[in-house]
C-alpha cells in the first residue's frame, strides 16, 4: 500500500484519470440498465401506482445518500480501494435480486419487496462508489487535476446511463429483465476484479481529518444548487417513459439518450470552461441553461419539442457537478477530501432521492403536465442561489 500520492507525467493524466473512473462507468452503467425499465415494470407489470413506482426508484438514492460519508471515511483513513470492491460485490448482490424477481415475476408483492432490497443495496453500491474513484484519481495525479478528475467521473456517470439506459429498454423488450440481471452480475464482477488488481492509495496529508459536521456545513450552499439542478435531471431520468406513454407519443429512449449523450458532450467540450472562468459563473450559465431546458419541455406540444428541451437541459446539466464540486472542494483541507466530495455528493442522492416521490405525488395529485414546470420552478430557485453565492463572495473579496 502506498501512502503519498503519485503524480503522472502530463501526457498520461487523462488516461491515468479514466483508468480510475472506469469503476465508476461500471457501477452507473449497471443503474443505468434499470433506469427506465423499472418504473414501467413497477407500473405497468406490477401494476403499482406512480406514486409507489417512484418511491421504491427512489430508495436507492436514500441508501446512496446515508453511504456517502461512509464512503468518505474509508477514502480519507484506508483509501479507495476498499470502498470500490464494497461496491463492485454490491452490484453484483443487486444483480442476483433483480434476477429472483425475474422468476417470481408472478407473485406481485414478493416481487416489489425483492425490488425495494434491490434498489437498497444498488443504492449502497452507489454510494460508495460516488466519490471513491475520483479520490483515486486525484491521489494518483495530483490535486491540481481536481476538476479534470470530477468532470471526467462525471462524464463516465452519465456516459454509462447514456448508453445503459436505452440498452435496459431494448433487452427488457426483447428477453426480459432476467438478462439485465444476468449482464448486472457480469459487470459487476469484472468490476471487482478490475479493481482487486489496482494498487491502494492513501492520501499523504498529515492534517487531522475535520468532523463531519464542519465539512457538512461548508459544503452545503454549494450542495443546495447542485440538489436544485438535480431535480431536472431526476425529472427526466425517472418519469420521461411515462411522460411519453401518457401523452400516448414515441420516442421516450430516445429523449433519455439524447440528454444524457449532451451531458456528456458538455463535459468534453466545455471541460476547460470551470478553470477559465471559475467554477460559480460556470454553474450560473448552466443552472440558466437547464431552466431553458425544462422551460421547452413544459411548453412542447410534440414530442421534437421535448427531444430538444431535453438536449439543452442535459448540455445544461454536463458542469453543474464539478463546477460548484470545485468551490466546495477548496474550502475544506486536504486530509478530509474524501469526506468533502463525499458530503458534496450527498446533496445530489438527496435531491433524486425526493425527486421520485415529489414527483409522483405532483403528477397523482394535479396531472403529468404538471412534472416539468413544477421542475424547471426548483431548478430556478437553484439558480438564484446561486448567483447570490458569487455576489456574496464578490463583496467579501472587495471587503478584503
């Protein structure tokens, strides 16, 4: 085991970088697969309510949120590695669930039970394998590459839902969710073994690590845009499929695809945006984005319309993470960087953790039409908290 961080030459950072946040592509490419198959098979197989189909989607991101600071305390006092081959074997848990509710598909509770441990326990390999491999990467390549580290995992997050999420659709239709299970497993395993062959690092700061409250507390204004922002993505992630089936249109994968392949190109394109320009006037463009975005969707009268909508709220999306991550990151001392990225983190699981219920409740209790504009008013609250963040800091600087 190593105890000070490595550095790599500069034209081995990128793939270095990709190397570690591989296992996060792993574990989000295995949501990813369920991501839109399972409210439909909650709602439509099962025949539950939308409001039950949102609930069990969102316990994972409950489980997800109590993991992360977890995760954090073993990145800061053991290093990453543990926490990623926790995930990996969780994964591959969440698999063999999902798998028994294939065959049992016919016994409708048994199936929703086996369904709600199945999204805990995703929700728990998520949770520690949020911030763990991004860790790696920066005791590997130095801080100084913090933003390269959270925009690339972030580009593996979402690239891996992007690819995943239509993949899921297509064997779910054709074979059933007994192959998702079974790819779930295979993936997870070759996750664990990927990870089982990489070297630990601990990172080599000698600061005692701060409580758990004083990173909480300096991270959280950061936190609140970014669990703002998450609601539009968490609006279209979860209930797009059922937005379409409900205005009897087509195209639903399709949309899902397209914000989540926008994300990602917001990220390869516009990387270099949060060192140019700073990471608070990088997240105002895109939390303004996002608004437009959803604002789009709410007012389509056809399905192009909400194709488009969802591009931009996705291109929105792609830097709001990494550039408040970055902010939020520079507050909080070395030796508690894990638990820093980690509470950070913890605002976007509580943000799609409520967005499945919120949601739910809002279309059961008003109507469908009512999803996106109810979205793009919190994603604009996100906003302006924001932007009174930069002008309170302005100020400061000005003060001093």
């Amino acid at each position: 085991m190593q105890k000070d961080s490595q550095s790599a030459s500069p034209k081995n950072v990128n793939l270095t970088i990709v190397s570690f946040v591989a296992f996060t592509f792993f574990g989000y490419f295995t949501i990813g697969l369920t991501l839109a198959v399972l409210p439909e098979y909650l709602h439509g197989n099962l025949a539950f309510s939308t409001m039950i189909a949102g609930l069990v989607i969102s316990l994972q991101y409950g489980a997800t949120f109590l993991f992360r600071g977890y995760a954090g305390k073993i990145v800061d006092r053991r290093g990453p590695k543990p926490a990623v081959l926790m995930s990996m074997a969780g994964f591959i848990v969440s698999g063999v669930v999902l798998l028994a509710v294939a065959f049992l598909k016919d016994y409708r509770m048994l199936s929703l039970a086996l369904l709600v441990v199945m999204r805990l326990v995703t929700g728990f390999s998520e949770g520690l394998v949020g911030a763990s491999p991004i860790n790696w990467a920066i005791f590997k390549v130095g801080s100084q590459h913090t933003a390269k580290a959270i925009s690339y995992n972030g580009i593996g997050n979402y690239g891996a839902l992007a690819a995943g999420a239509p993949l899921g659709v297509i064997i779910s239709n054709n074979l059933g969710i007994g192959y998702i299970a079974l790819l779930i497993i295979i993936i997870g395993v070759a996750g664990l073994v990927y990870a089982n062959g990489k070297i630990n690092i601990i990172g080599a700061s000698k600061e005692a690590p701060q409580s758990f409250l004083y990173v909480l507390k300096k991270v959280t204004p950061y936190g609140l845009c970014l669990a703002a922002g998450g609601i539009g993505f968490g609006a279209i992630s979860t209930f797009i499929t059922l937005y379409y089936s409900y205005l009897h249109w087509t195209g639903a994968v399709l949309c899902l695809s397209l914000f989540s392949s926008m994300f990602v190109l917001g990220r390869l394109i516009f990387a270099g945006a949060i060192n140019q320009y700073g990471g608070m006037k990088t997240a105002i463009a895109c939390l303004a984005m996002e608004v437009i975005g959803l604002s789009v969707i709410a007012m389509a009268v056809n399905p192009m319309f909400t194709f488009i909508g969802a591009g931009i709220a996705g291109l929105g999306f792609s830097l709001v993470f990494p550039s408040l991550g970055v902010e939020a990151v520079r507050l909080i001392p070395a030796s508690s960087q894990g638990a820093a990225l980690g509470n950070y983190g913890l605002f976007i699981d509580l943000s799609l953790g409520i967005t499945g219920p919120l949601l739910g409740a809002i279309s059961t209790g008003f109507g469908m039409n009512y999803l996106f504009p109810f979205s793009l008013c919190i994603v604009a609250m996100g906003l302006l908290l924001a932007v009174a963040i930069y002008y309170k800091r302005q100020k400061l600087q000005v003060a001093n």
